[in-house]
C-alpha cells in the first residue's frame, strides 16, 4: 500500500515539476511567477517524499493510517491557507494562494482516498 500510495505521489509530483519549470522560465506576471515558483516547491516536497516511501521499508498499516489522517487534517490547513492567499491584495499573494490550494486538494484527495482504503 504504502508503494502504491508513493507512485502516486511521484506522478502527480514529476509532471508539476516539469510544468513548473517551464513556467517559471515563460511567465514574465507577478502573479505567474508567483504560483509557478511555489508549485515548483511543492513538486520537489512531493518527489522526495514519494522517493523516501519508495525507497524506505513498507510502513505498516497502523501506522500509515495514522500518518494518512494526520495528513487530511493537514490538507484541510494548507486549503485554507491557499484560500485565504487568494483573498489578499497582490498577484503574488493569488499566485502563491492558487498553488498551495491545488496542491492542498490533490493531497487532501489522495491521503483521504487512501486512509478509507485502508
């Protein structure tokens, strides 16, 4: 489980990555900078945590599912504070707001799927 859960994490993590590069490398915006900047950031959090679980010893289920619902909770926090971002005066506040609020959603949807697997 705790593989399949890392490939996942890995292939949402790569192409955000690489999307995050070339954004950065294109977008002249504020704002654009902003939200590539911190996707980028996300990506390399991302890819290296699902490398550690890839590369680490199989968690037992206990204990991922505790580290899942722990991680919900997180989720929920980091779609606040992409909502709350995105409710600030400036584009760089709405690119960094944007950013974590769809990476808060996509792990919030992928730690949450995975916990009521378990």
């Amino acid at each position: 489980m705790g593989e399949g859960l890392a490939l996942w994490l890995l292939s949402w993590a790569l192409p955000w990555l690489g999307a995050a590069i070339l954004g950065l490398w294109g977008a002249r915006a504020e704002g654009w900078r902003a939200f590539w900047l911190m996707s980028g950031i996300w990506a390399w959090v991302d890819a290296g945590i699902a490398l550690l679980g890839l590369l680490g010893p199989e968690p037992q289920l206990a204990a991922l599912r505790r580290i899942l619902w722990i991680n919900v909770g997180l989720d929920g926090v980091y779609v606040l504070i992409g909502l709350l971002l995105l409710r600030r005066p400036g584009p760089r506040y709405k690119g960094f707001g944007a950013a974590i609020l769809i990476q808060g959603l996509f792990l919030l949807g992928l730690d949450l799927t995975h916990a009521l697997l378990l």
